[in-house]
C-alpha cells in the first residue's frame, strides 16, 4: 500500500506517529516539542518522529508500506513505536497538544498499521519527501541531535 499527498507546513516540520503513542501530551501546550530536549525525547522513545525541513513551505509526501525502490537505498531510518496502528503523517504543527490531535481535516493522512515496531526510511529532493514503513524489532532512537532531512 502506498499513496502522496500535498501538505504545507509553517514549522518547517513534518511528524510522523501513533496517537496512542504520544496520549500523554495531550494536556501539554500546542507547541511543546519546540523544546528541542522534549523532541529528542519522544523521537528516542520511539514515540514521535519529527522531520526538520529547514523551512516552510508546500511539499509532496510520497509514503509507502512496501519497498519503493532507490528512495530506500539513501534513505536515513527511525524507530517508531505503533501501540494502537492509528498513524498520522503529516505536518507537525498537527501533533497532539493543546488537547487536540490530528483528525482527516489536517492536511496529512492517517494510515492504519498492525501495531508493532517500525523501521521509517526517510528520504528528501528538495521538496519531495519519501516515507516508507517497514515492520522491524528496533522501537527505540538513540540519536544526540534533531532529525534534519
């Protein structure tokens, strides 16, 4: 399964998790992963991958369930936890927080999974962003500093 989509970010940011996975944010403040030690937290944990784009702006997000070929082979990997299979891709200002979560009205998707672990390669050209999910054992990051694509 595999599919694109449009989306505009004003956080130069795209995110990408189980709702399930990030329930405990919901009271939070909106902007809570501004806070660059709560990001690298949650995407350590597995919870939430944030994208740093390094600017606003329109892209196109291709994502995928399956290989999709030489996107893979560049491709940086994350560990996502998926505790319940609802998944949002999308922009990140759409996170839970301010006791809202993203519903079909954001400008992403919400796909659903199995719930398990995940491997995301994540690859970009300019404004084309490439997403594919693969089932994996690892659930956790260990990563020193924001994820940049």
């Amino acid at each position: 399964m595999n599919g694109k989509f449009q989306v505009f970010t004003d956080t130069a940011a795209l995110c990408l998790y189980d709702l399930a996975a990030l329930k405990h944010r919901v009271e939070d403040t909106p902007d809570w992963w501004s806070i660059a030690e709560d990001e690298l937290a949650e995407v350590n944990a597995g919870n939430c991958l944030f994208l740093n784009l390094g600017e606003d702006g329109q892209y196109e997000v291709q994502w995928s369930l399956e290989d999709a070929g030489k996107e893979v082979e560049t491709a940086q990997v994350y560990y996502l936890r998926v505790p319940s299979g609802n998944v949002y891709l999308g922009a990140a200002e759409d996170v839970t927080g301010g006791e809202l979560e993203p519903d079909e009205s954001c400008g992403g998707v919400l796909l659903q999974l199995p719930p398990g672990n995940y491997a995301c390669m994540v690859s970009r050209e300019t404004n084309q962003i490439w997403v594919t999910i693969k089932p994996s054992l690892q659930s956790e990051n260990s990563l020193n500093d924001l994820i940049r694509i």
